[in-house]
C-alpha cells in the first residue's frame, strides 16, 4: 500500500467517530464528538464506558441504568452528558478513539499528546512533508516552504507555507539554504532506505548552524498476521488550537527507533542536542555543526 492510500485509511478509520477537534468556539459543539456520543454501538462498548465511568456527569445516569436498564430518561440523559463530556475533553476523546480502532484490529501505538510552541529561528523554515494537518505551517504560517510527495495532502493543508510537491530524498534546493528544517511525523512515511536519503539531503540544505526538528514515532517490528496498518493517534496542542489526529503507514518496512534517526544524523554530520520520548513518540533536535565537514555526502 503507498502512503497516500494509507493517508486514505485513516481518514476512513477517523471519520465515523470524529473530524478535526478543534476547540469548540462560543461552546459550539463539534460535531465529531455528537457522532461520537450519539453511536449507540459506542454506548456498548464496555472499554469505552471504563474509561468515562467515574465522570461525575456521567456516574449519575449511569448508577441509575445500573439498577433500571430500560429506563429511557437516564438513558438519554447520560448520552447528553456523554456529549457534553466530550466536548470539553479532547484528550479523551483521543482516547476513546484509540480504544475504538483498537477493537476493529487496528494496531494502534497509544495516544501521545504533542505540545508545540512558536518556532523563534530566524530565516525559511523546511518543513518536510509539509501536507496533511500542516502543523509547521500553523505555527510558522509564510515563514514555511512546505515541501510533500503529495500534491493531495499539500491541498488539504490550511494555507500560510509556500507548497511545493518534491521528494525529500531528491530536494531541489541549494545547498545550505534553510536556517531550520522539521519533519512532523513525516519519517515514518518513508522505507528504512529512504530515511537515510531523506536525512542526507535535510543535512545538506541546511545552513552551518542550523537545525533539524523531528517529531516521530518508533515503529516496532513488524510481523506476518499482524495488522498492516500501523496508527499513531495524537492530540497537537499549539498555542493556538487542539488538533486531534493520526498518522497511520503501511506497516511492514517502515520499523524505525528513534536510536537508528539519531545514528542517520550522526552518520550525516548533524549533532544531537535534544532527545525526547513520550511513549512511543520521540522528539529530537539536531544541529549542523557551524564548523563542520560537510559529511551529507550528497
Ligand atoms: C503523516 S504525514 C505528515 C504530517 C504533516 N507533517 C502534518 O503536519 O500533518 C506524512 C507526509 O509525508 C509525505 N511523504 C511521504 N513520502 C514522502 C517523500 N518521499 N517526500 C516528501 N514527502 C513525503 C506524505 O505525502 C505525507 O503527507
């Protein structure tokens, strides 16, 4: 399966339990979360109901339907509650989707809640597969050259960035031309292969001195029977919305560690100067040497 039938897929998974959830404006509910509350399948899924069942709006209703299953009225009440639940709780909506894909056999990696701030460097900002959400772009707006395989996902993307559809394995900028360059759950798309290329060429076109951000997950081994798939839920905070998503991948040869992309820097001349892991999730920050041999080797 190639990457954008995979971007397919999740957006198929995602879609009968949520869309973006994005912070309800004027306490305007979102619809994704109504879908959510209103699947009366969801109403049965004990998983589901183990994870909201100590929620004082929810306990009430819930006690009842204990002793008076049938009982209408506490059975509307507590999928209003339900509801209003979700509306003020991405994180948990997050959750719940989890569990969701969970039960349909999806491997899913648990949730990991990413916090992103203003990037302060000066100058272009790289963003490697820049499509999709385009969270770089909604953090660095004009500032970002978001660069994608995809023309598709450079559509969907909000506005802001220069778009332009290149490979990153193959980039057509000059060498040392970008201050930083990120990739935002991008190398996880790529074959074991490709990273290197992709990490060779980042390398090359960043200036002496600049930075290389990643936010990307491990990928465990994969084996025959397991599912194909493989999703990273995730719920993006910046400083100005909540963004609740995943990111799934065709599986099987795209294993990665975040010890192999911090090997890949090294190899490529970049110095690690920040590592950090949340699960699965890991963020690194590389720097290229302002003195360095330029080891890109490309
Ligand atoms: C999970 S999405 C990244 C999410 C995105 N950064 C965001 O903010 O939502 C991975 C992206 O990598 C792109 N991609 C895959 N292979 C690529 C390649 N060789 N060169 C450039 N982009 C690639 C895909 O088209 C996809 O849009």
């Amino acid at each position: 399966m190639e990457w954008n039938e995979c971007a397919a897929v999740v957006v198929s998974l995602l879609s009968p339990y949520l869309r973006r959830a994005e912070r309800p404006v004027d306490g305007a509910p979102r619809p994704g979360a109504r879908s959510v509350a209103r699947n009366q399948e969801w109403l049965r899924c004990q998983t589901i109901m183990d994870l909201v069942k100590d929620r004082p709006l929810v306990a009430a209703p819930l006690a009842v339907l204990e002793e008076r299953p049938d009982d209408a009225e506490a059975q509307a009440l507590l999928e209003t509650r339900l509801g209003e639940v979700f509306l003020r709780d991405t994180a948990l909506m997050g959750r719940v989707w989890t569990e969701l894909l969970r039960e349909e056999g999806r491997c899913v990696l648990d949730m990991a809640i990413v916090l992103m701030t203003p990037l302060i460097a000066e100058g272009y900002v790289l963003d490697v597969g820049g499509g999709g959400e385009g969270i770089i772009g909604r953090l660095a707006g004009d500032r970002v050259v978001a660069i994608d395989a995809s023309r598709r996902e450079l559509e969907e993307a909000p506005d802001g960035p220069l778009k332009i559809v290149m490979n990153v394995c193959d980039l057509a900028f000059l060498s040392g031309s970008f201050e930083t360059a990120t990739c935002f759950f991008s190398l996880m798309y790529l074959r074991a292969e490709e990273r290197w290329d992709a990490i060779q060429q980042i390398a090359r076109v960043l200036k002496p001195g600049g930075k290389l951000l990643i936010w990307d997950t491990e990928i465990p081994v994969w084996e025959p029977g397991t599912d194909e798939l493989i999703v990273v839920p995730l719920l993006v905070q910046t400083p100005e919305e909540e963004i609740l998503t995943g990111y799934g991948v065709s599986w099987e040869g795209r294993e990665q560690s975040a010890e192999a992309v911090v090997a890949l820097g090294h190899a490529a001349g970049l110095e690690v100067t920040l590592r950090q892991t949340q699960g699965s999730v890991f963020h690194l920050e590389m720097v290229k040497p302002a003195n360095g041999d330029d080891r890109s080797g490309v």
